[in-house]
C-alpha cells in the first residue's frame, strides 16, 4: 500500500493572475465539453493511470460542488486541477507547457478559492508532484 504525503498551503490569495485561466462551472461546461475531452486526452497521451477521470466523472463531480479549472493557451488545453473545497487533487500540467507555467497556474487557480488553507496528498514515491507543490509554497504536513 502506498504512504500518503500531505501538503498545505495558506492561501493568500494575492497570486499573480494568468492569461487564458478558465475555472469550469455546470452551467459553464457545455461551452468547454471539447476543451476539457482535449485535456482528459492530453494527460492519457503522456500517462497510464487507470483511475483517470472522463467526461462522465467531470459531470458528476461538478453537480457535486467540486471545481475544475483549465489552462489554455493559444494551442489547447495545457493544464487541469480539480479542487473539492480546500481539497486539491488531479492536477496535471502538459509537457509543451512553458517553464514555470504550473506553478503559476495553481496559483492563479487558488486566488479563487474561499479557503485560507488548501490541502493535497502525493503518493510517497512520487519526488517530482512532491518537488513541483513545494515550488507553489505547499509545505508538507505529516
């Protein structure tokens, strides 16, 4: 079984703001169906992770409350995260991405978010996700 790190960050809200930052809504998602189908396919070209969610799950997960938000630049889609309230999860950033985009794209979603801490977990074998929330300011909290 794998060991959980947990993360959190305070949320200041005061990050820098970025260009092309969709956060995805139910009644904003007919508008952004093929856009978010283009980023499922995105992370599925780069990864084999068979707990990957599609379509139907973003569906479900919003009527629950749950937000998405999408990074696109000029190309497509280039990243995702999902939070769940203070609860960060599923985030990916695309390979094509320029560097340092994925730190300014959590952050720029977290000025969204009501909550002053937001909390995430990577799995323990995971050096890069656990290098990549400590570059955003995330600090673990095991």
């Amino acid at each position: 079984m794998e060991n959980k790190v947990w993360y959190q960050i305070f949320n200041t809200k005061d990050y820098k703001s970025i260009p092309g930052l969709v956060w995805i809504q139910p009644h904003t998602l007919c508008s952004y169906e093929n856009t978010i189908q283009a980023s499922i396919d995105s992370f599925n070209e780069h990864h084999t992770w068979d707990e990957m969610w599609d379509m139907n799950e973003a569906k479900k997960r919003l009527k629950q409350g749950h937000d998405l938000f999408l990074g696109i630049d000029q190309d497509g889609p280039i990243a995702h995260v999902w939070f769940d309230k203070n609860y960060l999860y599923n985030a990916y950033v695309n390979p094509r991405r320029v560097e340092g985009y994925g730190v300014s794209f959590i952050q720029a979603c977290l000025n969204f978010m009501e909550y002053d801490y937001i909390k995430l977990y990577c799995d323990d074998w995971n050096d890069r996700a656990k290098k990549f929330f400590e570059k955003i300011g995330f600090i673990n909290d095991n």
